[in-house]
C-alpha cells in the first residue's frame, strides 16, 4: 500500500486530483459569461432547466442509499435542492415550466450517469454528490450574486432559492464536516481512486453542459 496516499486525507486527494476540470468547467466560455452579465435571463433560466434534470437524478434516488454503509452518510435533507429548482422554475417560466422541458444532449448524459451510479454504484455516487453539492455552496453563491445584480432578483428570493441553504446556517463549518465524511469514506484505496476518477468524470459531464449552453447562446447572437 502506498503510504503517501493514506496519509493524505481523502478529501484533499479529490479535490487536488478533480482541480484541472473544476478549472476548467469554471472558465467555459458560458459561465464566464453569464457571470459576466452578458447574457440575458433567457440564458440564467435554460441553464436553471439543465440543473433540474441533474438534481432530480440526484435526488430521486436518494431514499434508498439513506442505509448505504457507503453513501449512507452523505444523504442529508438540508442540501437537496430540488423543490427550490422547481419554485425557481415557477418564478422564472411560470406555472407551466415543465411543458416542452427538455434536456440538453449532455444534460441527459450527466443526469443519466447520476441515475446510474445511485442505482448501482454507491461510492461513485459520491463523486457526483461532491461536485455538485460543494460546489453550490461555494461557486454557486457568486452565480447568485450576478443573478441578483443582472437580471434583478429578490436577494435570496424566487430565481435564485437554488442557491440559497436555508437550512445551513454555517456553510464554512458544513464543509469542513462534509470534508471529514470523504476522509471517513468506507473504501479502500482502489476504490478510493474510482471514486476520484468519477469525481473528473463528473465536472466533464458539467463542462459538456457548459459546451451545448455555450452553443445555444452564443456572445454573437
């Protein structure tokens, strides 16, 4: 066994391992610039759409690895994002929003791997729980800030619920507690390393995402 790779706590061997795609997701030419202000409401709410179809895969399944010795202890009600996608959805298509919905190509990639990993792969699960969740709560307060800013929603309100955790009152101690449940993962490290692999398979999912959003509104458009 490798002695450098258990001593280095998990949490940092998936962070530092998954660093080069986060980046890369980051700076696709669509988030930067949506962030960028760029981009009109139509953009924030395709991209509103896409996140629903991959926070239903998350989530719909989420009942069943509650007992998971694995994944089990990731499974906490105060991250699930849906019903707040779906009053985001409300404000930002109307009432009807799920009429004519439908995923981008990627999107239904991305949502259809979740679904799978739920299904049938508990640790790679993780991956895909990591990346999204720790994600929202930390980059995804700077999308609701442009958000708020450009398209002028109601700080914290309907159109931005997504973002908002109301039920963690102390993101920076959550992470940190998130960070001990990977240290703590039950898995040894060939696993371990699957579920790093997943983990940059995840943000590629993410990027192609980017990609197809990118190509639907272009800056020339």
């Amino acid at each position: 066994m490798d002695s450098t790779a258990t001593a280095t706590p998990f949490s940092t061997l998936i962070r530092t391992a998954s660093h080069e795609q986060h980046t890369e997701a980051e700076s696709s030419t669509f988030m930067s610039d949506m962030l960028g202000g760029r981009l009109g409401v139509d953009a924030y709410t395709r991209y509103t759409e896409q996140l629903w179809f991959v926070y239903r895969a998350l989530e719909d399944g989420v009942e069943a690895l509650r007992e998971d010795p694995v994944a089990g202890p990731f499974v906490q009600p105060e991250l699930m994002r849906t019903a707040a996608l779906e009053r985001d959805l409300t404000h930002l298509r109307g009432a009807g929003w799920r009429e004519g919905l439908e995923p981008l190509p990627a999107t239904a990639a991305y949502a259809a791997r979740v679904a799978e990993c739920a299904r049938e792969w508990p640790a790679g699960y993780i991956a895909h729980h990591y990346t999204r969740y720790l994600g929202d709560l930390s980059g995804g307060q700077i999308i609701r800030g442009t958000a708020e800013k450009t398209w002028g929603f109601d700080r914290k309100g309907d159109g931005v619920r997504f973002y908002v955790f109301e039920q963690i009152s102390n993101p920076a101690a959550f992470k940190r507690e998130y960070r001990e449940l990977l240290d703590a993962v039950k898995a040894d490290d060939l696993e371990k390393q699957r579920i790093i692999d997943e983990c940059k398979r995840a943000f590629a999912l993410n990027t192609a995402v980017f990609r197809e959003l990118g190509e639907v509104f272009p800056l020339s458009a």
